[in-house]
C-alpha cells in the first residue's frame, strides 16, 4: 500500500507508490512514438481499463460500454489508494499517513484525441463539468482534505498514454503548492482587505503587458514572475474560492478560455507538451474571501535541472511580457518553432 511521508525537516509529503513503477510507458519520452497495440481508452476498450466512477453517455448505453462522451475510471496504476483509514502514524521525528486517497482518470473523449484543442466546445464543457462533479463526490468523504485536477500532455509533461485525457489526485492533507498560496493571500486579506488574486487580475487588465486574453468571466495571463516560459494562468475574474463551485454558465466560459489558451500555446510554441493544474481551496473550507481558484499552464520547453531542484527557484529565459505578447499575435501569426524566442538557459 502507498505511504504519505513528511519530511522531518520542511513541511514537505512525498507520496511512496511503489506499484507506479509497473505502469506501462505507451509514450516514450526519447522517441515521441506510441506503442504498438489498442488504446485502452478508445471507445470499445472499456474493459481495459478499471471500472467506471461517472460517465456522461447516451441514453440507454450501459455501463462500462460504448456509448460516453466522458469518462471517469480509478487510474489502474494509482499512487493512492481509497483502502484503508487516514489516521496519521508517527514515530518521533518520522510522520506518516496511510496513502489514502483517490486518483482518478478524466478520459476527455471516445475518439484518439491527443490534444485539448481538439475537443468541440460542448466535449470541453462536459470535461470541466466531469472535474466538478468528481470534486463534489470525493469532497463528501470526510477524510479527504484536497483534490487537485491536472493535466499530463506529452510524453516529456510526464503523459504515459496518448489519448486526450486528465487526472486527479484526493488527498487527506493540502498539497505545499496550494498551503503556500493559502497562507501568502491569507496574510494579503489581512493587511490589505481584498484578495491577492482580484486584485492581480485588476492591475493585469489596467496595464495589459501580460495579458494574453481578457473573455467573458476568466482572463489568461502570463504571471509577473512565471517560473517556466510561456507559463500562462487562467483565473475567473469573480472572486470564488472553490473550483467545485463553479456554475453552468462559468464552465462554458472556462471552457471557451482554457481552450483558446492552449490553441495558441500550440499554435506559437509548435505544440510543445505541456502540464496545467487546477489550485483551488481545501474541502474543509468553504467561500474564503482571501482565495481564489485558478488555473496554471505550464509548457514544458525546459528542463527542471540542477539549480531549479537544488534551489527551489527557476530561471526562465522568456520574459512573461514577451511571451504575452507572442501569445496575443499567436492567432493571426502562424509561427515556426524558430522563430520562439527562448534562448537556451543551461
Ligand atoms: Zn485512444
Ligand atoms: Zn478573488
Ligand atoms: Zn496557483
């Protein structure tokens, strides 16, 4: 069974999932080729994979069968498991949980799509609805704290298998990534009485540098101080603390967002692969006024090497206001890869 350890030193868990090692790598990061063989989340391979916790599908289709449109299964290599308690076990300096918790599998079309920018605008919204509902279902097992949502594309974004899926990992404790964001905008409330993130989206929007799309309901930015290139955040422009709360009218703006957002990341960057995730506030909270979900795109056109590992900073050699501006003209600018302007750091 997997284990959640914390760091003795830092306030730092670290997931040990020793049965991760048998999944199969239907990608190979050094070949960019997939497996010979079926794809075990086409439609008509549903026995391949676990059975299912939600599904949206046809009328009169049965489960586990053909016939959805989405399609949620428990990761059949998961790095948690939903067995098993969450109370914490501890032996002086070494604390421990049980790896409690679920990860799951979001497959985000019957058809051998590999990209997000493929789905139709009414497949994305039944995606981002499928994120929903999920949330809302672990979210009432009370010994589950966090869910975060996230995205793998590519082989070199850490993606096994091809065809368009997302994932998410529940977990008894908030992740430090999310904590971290808590804790800075708490003391932001605090001294100033308003929300870091309104008042970013706010100052982002006055002065447009950054600024890659400005829709109805969410804008896409390039943030100040991007740790990767052509690292771009999707934030809803009204004040909500929880991605679950999201309503029918949001995810369709969301959807339109999020799908422009990673058109032009591919059209610009000659489809990079690429990871976002989806921070948004713990279960055992509710409406904060000093948190604001959002979402993180990273395009992973550098490595995470020696320095960024040894000393929890980045270097990024793409100013966020250049990449902004790269990312505004993407549409009408069908660009080549040479013409990226990264230069290589390292
Ligand atoms: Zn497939
Ligand atoms: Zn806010
Ligand atoms: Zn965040």
């Amino acid at each position: 069974m997997p284990e959640l350890r914390k760091d003795p030193i830092v306030d730092r868990w670290v997931i040990i999932a020793k049965n991760r090692a048998q999944r199969p790598q239907e990608l190979d990061s050094a070949l960019h080729t997939r497996a010979p063989g079926p794809c075990p989340f086409c439609e008509g391979n549903e026995r391949a994979t676990t059975p299912e916790v939600l599904a949206f599908r046809e009328p009169g289709s049965a489960i586990d069968a053909a016939g959805w449109r989405v399609r949620v299964v428990p990761n059949k290599f998961p790095a948690l498991t939903t067995e098993g308690g969450s109370e914490h076990r501890g032996e002086g300096l070494y604390q421990s949980l049980p790896g409690f918790g679920a990860h799951e599998v979001i497959i985000e079309s019957p058809r051998h799509l590999v990209s997000t920018s493929e789905l139709t605008h009414d497949g994305l919204c039944e995606v981002i609805a499928a994120y929903r509902d999920r949330l809302l279902a672990l979210k009432a097992d009370r010994r589950l704290v966090h869910a975060m949502v996230f995205k793998n594309a590519g082989a070199a974004a850490g993606a096994s298998i091809e065809h368009v899926h997302s994932q998410l990992i529940a977990l008894p404790v908030t992740p430090t990534a999310v904590q971290e964001e808590l804790d800075a905008a708490l003391a932001f409330h605090q001294q100033r009485r308003c929300c870091i993130f309104c008042d970013l989206v706010e100052r982002e929007r006055a002065s447009g540098e950054r600024m890659v799309l400005d829709l109805p309901g969410f804008v896409a930015i390039c943030p100040f101080a991007s740790r990767f290139p052509f690292e771009t955040w999707i934030v809803p422009t009204a004040h909500q603390s929880h991605f679950e709360s999201i309503t029918h009218a949001a995810i369709c703006e969301l959807a339109l967002a999020l799908r422009e957002a990673i058109r032009r990341i591919e059209t610009a960057l000659n489809r990079p692969a690429y990871n976002y995730v989806i921070h948004t506030a713990p279960f055992d909270t509710s409406d904060l006024g000093h948190y604001h979900w959002h979402i993180e795109v990273a395009p992973r056109l550098t490595k995470i090497a020696g320095f960024e590992w040894g000393a929890g900073y980045y270097i990024n050699p793409a100013p966020p206001e250049e990449a902004a501006a790269f990312l505004r003209s993407a549409e009408v600018d069908f660009t080549t890869p040479q013409n990226v302007p990264i230069k290589e750091a390292r």
